[in-house]
C-alpha cells in the first residue's frame, strides 16, 4: 500500500494521498504483530476424542472396575458467553468388577478440565469425597494428591461397561 501511495505521489494531478487510512492500516498492522506472538502460544483444552483425559482407566485401589472419562464442551456462562474450561463425565463401579456392571451400580460424576488441558478438577461429593479433587495428566493417566493414579488404557475396557449404557463408550 505504501508503495502504492508513492506511485501516486509522483503521477502528475494525481490526488494527495489519504494519510488517515494509511495511519490506521500501519497501526492496525502493527496491532496485529503485536497480538499475533501472544495468540500463538495460548493452549485451549481440547474436547471429544482429542483430549488427553477422555478414555477409560485402571484404578489400581478398584482394580478390574470401570472408570471412564469423556470430555465435552464447555457449559454457557449467565452472561451468554462459554465458559473456558470443557466440562466432563466420568462414569464408574467400585465393587463387583469381575464381571459386567448393572446399569444401577455405575456412579456418575462431573468435572472441569483447566483451560491449560493439563489438569482436571472431578467432583466426588456424591460419592462422599471431595468437591474438586485436582487430576494431573502424567504421561499416561491422571495423578491425584493421594498419589493414586488412573492409567489411561489405550484401547478401552468394553468388558467393564454395562451392556444397556452405550453412551459409556469413549471409543
């Protein structure tokens, strides 16, 4: 545009040039490069099959039973905007696990995954827990505070879902 605007410049009668809009379109450019670094290096959580946390997992303290997490999207917020963090169901038995689990016998909880993707906050209290146990990925399964740790099994455990609870299936 610049160059343009020299070429004009030299034209015989040509009209002068408008230096308003060639100050906006330099700042406006200049704004941009300013931005763009920033917004190349935030990080968004991910959602659906291309987050890290949705699977389903051994818990070495309930061995052979079901745990299974599927990140969603993120819930609208009162003021019509997403929230930033993906919400997600987990979904599990505790005893019983050596064969199929009843519909009835699979608890459901509800968590938050961190904006960052590397963390996720899940809900016990139903279940008599705490409200926000904070999950960390680490390599591969998620690492709570009491160091117990869900191993994210890469082809999930079919056998461990109920058969009338399709909607488990994180496949």
């Amino acid at each position: 545009m610049i160059a343009a605007l020299a070429v004009n410049a030299l034209l015989p009668g040509a009209p002068p040039p408008q230096t308003t809009a060639t100050r906006r379109g330099l700042l406006g450019g200049f704004a941009a490069l300013v931005a763009a670094p920033a917004a190349s290096h935030a990080v968004t959580a991910r959602t659906g099959l291309s987050s890290v946390f949705t699977g389903e997992y051994d818990d070495p303290q309930h061995p052979g039973c079901l745990r299974s997490i599927k990140v969603g999207g993120a819930p609208m917020l009162p003021s019509g905007r997403r929230s930033r963090n993906p919400q997600a169901a987990i979904a599990g038995v505790d005893s019983a696990c050596d064969a199929r689990p009843e519909a009835s016998a699979v608890w459901k909880l509800t968590g938050s995954v961190a904006e960052s993707g590397e963390s996720i906050a899940i809900d016990f209290s139903p279940k008599g827990g705490p409200k926000d146990l904070l999950g960390v990925w680490e390599g591969d399964g998620i690492k709570f505070p009491d160091g117990n740790k869900w191993t994210k099994v890469p082809n999930g455990t079919p056998s461990r879902r109920p058969a009338s609870l399709a909607t488990l299936n994180s496949d």
